[in-house]
C-alpha cells in the first residue's frame, strides 16, 4: 500500500456533526447483532478490503464497529495509523469508541455488517446520510449488504437504490458470491479527462483480488 501525505487539518462541516437520531426501539435491534467469529469476525469482507486496498495512514473511521471494534484492532495491528471505532446505544464501550467519531471527517468510512441491521428504510437513510457526512470532500466508504438478518427486509436492488439518492457516486466491489459490497463517495464520479492523478487525494481503490 503506498502512502499518502498527511492530511491538512479540515474544520468538519456543519452537517458533520449533525448525528442522526434514533428511537430505543430502532438501537436495541441494531445493537443485539453483535459481531462474533466467521463472516462477522477476520473473514468479514468489508475489512479484508480495506486492509488490501487503503493506504496505512490514511484517515478511518469504523463505523458501527460493534462492542469490541475487533476490526479496528485488526487493522491497528496490521499497521493502519489512524483508525476510529464508533458505535452507538447499549454497544458504545469507554476506551473503545470514540464519543467524537461522528463530529470528524476521514479519508475511508467503512460499515461491515450494518446496513442489514438497520430496521426501516428510514433508519438506513439515516445512516447513510451519517456515513456520507463524515467524509473529507475526497473521501469514500465501502459497506455490505449480508444476506441475513435483514431487519428492513429490503431487496438488494432497494439498497442500492436508496445508496444511489444519496451518494452521487456508488459501484460494486465484492467478488462473485459474496453479497452486495459498495464503494460510495459524496462527490460525483470524474469524467476520464478530468479524473485526477492516483497521487492526489486517496488513491483509487485496487480491484478486489
């Protein structure tokens, strides 16, 4: 993974901080799916390719990183620099999550295994919309959409639909069989004559081994 510079202070935007609100009902069902062993622990797809595909200083939010944020963990160990655990309600642990996560901007925002814990189309625009406000102006964040549970009982095509109005950028990642997996960013996609070089910004992401 190659380096990028360090990033310039950014004041976060005023939307950043605007952290989605959301009833006890909506928390409890999203934080009983706690993260365990498998699919949900070091097999997890969403980490594996972001450990394979961002550079090691860049700026990472984990967001809804689950009780014990083991992504986080995993990535810090590996050798990422600047990664941030976020969680909410009955989840949130003193000196694993950050209670500041949500008022910063990063360079890679990624969500395993939450989009399909979100109980209403309502709850899951929110928190895409929370994703989509915690990113730099040149940021991206890739999350899954698991196959089981789906609390809102959502299609995949009902997911990307929802991810298309309000990430003005938005592609498949995932290997074949995998499940849906996007990489989203807040800003539109470049023409090819106007895409910048691979050295500004964070880096275009590598295709998935």
């Amino acid at each position: 993974r190659d380096l990028i510079p360090p990033p310039t202070a950014a004041a976060p935007s005023p939307a950043a901080a605007d952290v989605p609100r959301y009833t006890p009902e909506e928390m409890d069902v999203a934080t009983k799916t706690a993260r365990g062993a498998g699919a949900v622990g070091g097999k997890a797809i969403v980490p594996l390719w972001i450990g394979d595909n961002v550079p090691a200083n860049a700026k990472i939010l984990d967001f809804g990183s689950g009780p014990t944020a083991q992504h986080t963990t995993r990535l810090r160990e590996s050798g990422f620099t600047d990664v941030t655990a976020h969680e909410f309600g009955a989840n949130i642990r003193e000196g694993i999550h950050s209670p500041d996560a949500l008022s910063q901007q990063y360079d890679v925002v990624f969500a395993s295994n939450v989009l399909n814990v979100q109980s209403s189309e309502g709850m899951l625009r929110r928190t895409l919309e929370s994703i989509r406000q915690a990113l730099k102006e040149d940021g991206y964040a890739v999350f899954n959409y698991p196959g089981s549970p789906r609390k809102a009982g959502l299609s995949n095509n009902e997911v990307q639909s929802i991810i298309e109005d309000i990430f003005p950028s938005a592609r498949r990642v995932e290997k074949k069989g995998q499940g849906p997996m996007w990489r989203v960013s807040g800003q539109s996609a470049p023409s090819p004559a106007a895409a910048p070089s691979p050295a500004a910004g964070v880096p275009e992401a590598g295709a998935v081994p």
